[in-house]
C-alpha cells in the first residue's frame, strides 16, 4: 500500500538519477559557442522573473501565515470551553478595534434567528466568538480546523448552529464517519474541507506554472539559451512533484491530534514559528508549501542557467542549413566578381600582377629551409600540396592563362 514512507524512499532512488542526469548534460561538450554569449533582455526577463516569484513565496511564507486562533488567543487546542473564552477576553480587552458596533452580545441573543449571522459576520471579534462556539459544541471541529486551516474550516460549515439547531454539515454519501478505516475519504466525513484545501493549494502553485510555463516558450530561446525550451519537463516535474505529495500528505494525515502528535507519521513539514508542524498542520502546511516552492524555482533558475545554453541536435542541423546557405552564396558572388575583374582587360593584368607578386612571396617564404620542410610536412599530411598540383593545370585552363 502506498504510504510516506514509500515515498520518501522513492524520492531517495530518484535523487541520485536526477543529479547523474544533471551532471552530464553540464560537463556535455558543445561547440556551439553559447557559453561565451552574453545575456539578453531575455534571459534577464526570464531570470528576474524566477528570482522575484520565489522572494515572493518566501516573503509570504514568513509574514503572510494563515489565520489561526488559537495562535492568535494564545490558546492550546486542548483547552476546555471555559478556557478558551477567557483567552478570547483577554484578546479582545487588549484590542479594542476587535470589537463589534453594538457590543457584545449575550449568549441567548446570539441564537435568535438571524441575529447570530449578523453577529458573527460584523466584526473580526464575531469572527473568532462563532470559532470558539463551534469548538465547544463540536470537539471534533478543532482537530479539523488545525489539518484543513480556518478558510477551508469557514467555507465548509454552516453558521446556523446553537442549543435548539442541528450541526449543518456536509454529510458523505453511504454516511461514512471519522475514523474508519485508512482510506483517505474515510479519514473525515466532509469533504468540502479537502475541496477547499485542495483549492487553495492548487492557487498556491498556479503562479509557478504559469510562470515555468511562459518563460520556456520558444519566443524566449535566446541565443544564450537556445534549449530554454527542452527545460519545461524539468520545471513541470519539479512542481508537480511538489503538488502530488502535497495533496497526498493531505489526505493521508488523519484530522485526529492524538494521532498526528503520536510520531507515527514521517512527513517533510516544517514549523514556521517553532511549534509542532503536525500538531498545527495547516499553517505547517502552508509555510513549507511556499518554502519548497521558492527554493524549487531558484534550483529551476540554476538548472536553465548551466543547462538550456547546450543545443539540440536539430537546432545544430538548423545552423548549419543556414550556414550553408551563406556560403553557397557567398560562392556564386565570388564566382561572379572573378568572372567581372577577367573580362576587364585592364582588372585582368593588375590581377594578374597581384598573382605574381604572391607567387614571389610564396618562393620568398620556401627560401627558408626551416619553413620549407615544417610546409612540406603539413601538406603531406593534409594531401593539400598534391590536390593543388592536381587542380592548377585545369584553373589556369578556365582562366586562359597556361603560360603563368
């Protein structure tokens, strides 16, 4: 059965081919050049791009971690009913703005017909009193609350609710409850929590998609990155990794604090504010999602960076086309200026002159026996001499000039 722990082991088997494959496609010869081209303003759109996405993600991981009110009371999840209204009084005497307009109600007048809505949605304080109301008639809310965060929590219960209402919850289909069985749509019974975490989650990521997604476009191949492109799967790969064991660890973590404080569980998570990561999961959740994805978008930047500068075999292809055809019309225009200087009678001798002149250069240079034999040396080697004494009766032939 898959698990964490196979997981984890099957990310240690492809650490190692993911490096190995790394490695070799950096130490690759290529002739292309590439390297000693300068960046454009593409590469440095591209570049910027990455390194600002991930301060982003960064930043928000550190300053921007999900509402949680037990943090925010100084409250442990434990604590009994009467606890955590005191804690909550304590918060609202030393934030006043907290506060609602009309003041604090009474317990009877929160429940009476739709003056318990107003209240809870007037102010930040109505907010964090219909929290601790649910906590203490639903003890199973805080555990949810903690795994699926307070967005996830608020968007999927209903606020009609107190001594004479039933729980509106979103019951499964076949009635199934918490707690039976491993299956991860048996872990809880509402799943409008894991639609509303996976939602988020999935925003979360949006932004590194899209982003990996626009800059190995082929309108951004740069000169310097010709193989921006054949980057994409490695970008993909990396944050769809990401995601997939993100939303496994969700399912699999059961909503029970006993549990998950237990250390029967092997998940990579980490604590933004030094508390127990699976003790608060959403918040450790969120801060680590965000961690892992500014750090897998500068290894994303370093990768395109010493990789996307090798080319393809068919851009080389595409080169050499291109070259050729440069040469080959380069050729017909050197045909043609030779064909214009030797009908001209008067181009014709300064030619020839210039001919003679580098014929007694030639014999100037060969006069040294050193030079002579390191030339006969390398035109025996390279057959060059023998092909040129081949070709030279038929060129003076062409030109008219058997007698030079």
């Amino acid at each position: 059965m898959l698990s964490a722990g196979l997981i984890e082991f099957l990310f240690y088997l492809l650490v190692p081919v993911i490096f190995v494959k790394f490695y070799r496609n950096r130490n690759a010869k290529d002739g292309s050049l590439a390297h000693s081209r300068a960046l454009s303003r593409g590469d440095y759109l591209a570049y910027l791009s990455l390194a600002g996405l991930a301060a982003l993600y960064m930043l928000s991981a550190t300053y921007r971690q999900p509402p949680n009110i037990f943090k925010l009371i100084g409250a442990a999840p434990q604590y009994p009913c009467h606890l955590l209204r005191q804690r909550l009084s304590d918060y609202a005497s030393s934030n006043s703005h907290i506060l609602p307009p009309g003041g604090i109600p009474d317990p009877m007048t929160k429940f009476r017909g739709t003056t318990s809505a107003e209240y809870y949605e007037g102010s930040e304080y109505g907010r964090l009193d219909f929290l601790v109301d649910r906590f203490c008639e639903f003890d199973e809310d805080r555990s949810v609350y903690l795994k699926f965060g307070e967005v996830a929590f608020l968007n999927s219960i209903a606020s009609d609710f107190g001594p004479d209402k039933m729980s509106a919850r979103v019951a499964m289909p076949g009635g199934a409850k918490a707690g039976e069985g491993n299956n991860f749509m048996t872990e809880f019974r509402d799943t409008a929590y894991l639609l509303y975490a996976v939602s988020d989650q999935f925003l979360t990521y949006l932004p590194a998609f899209v982003l990996v997604g626009l800059l190995t476009t082929p309108l951004l191949a740069t000169n310097f990155a010709p193989s921006r492109p054949s980057a994409r799967p490695w970008g993909v790969i990396t944050l769809s990794t990401l995601f997939f064991a993100d939303l496994y660890w969700l399912c699999t973590t059961p909503t029970s604090t006993t549990l998950r404080t237990a250390g029967s569980l092997s998940v990579w998570i980490l604590s933004p504010d030094r508390t127990d990561p699976m003790f608060f999961y959403a918040d450790s959740a969120a801060y680590t999602r965000k961690v892992f994805l500014g750090l897998s978008l500068i290894v994303f930047l370093a990768m395109d960076y010493m990789t996307s500068s090798k080319q393809t075999d068919i851009q080389l292809l595409k080169i050499c086309i291109e070259e050729q055809g440069k040469t080959l019309v380069a050729a017909k225009n050197h045909t043609i200026l030779e064909t214009s200087v030797l009908l001209s009678a008067r181009l014709r001798e300064k030619l020839v002159a210039v001919w003679k002149k580098e014929q007694h250069a030639r014999e100037g240079a060969l006069a040294d026996q050193t030079f002579a034999a390191k030339y006969d040396e390398v035109a025996s080697s390279t057959k060059s001499k023998q092909w040129a004494e081949h070709m030279l009766p038929a060129a003076l032939s062409s030109f008219k000039a058997e007698s030079l």
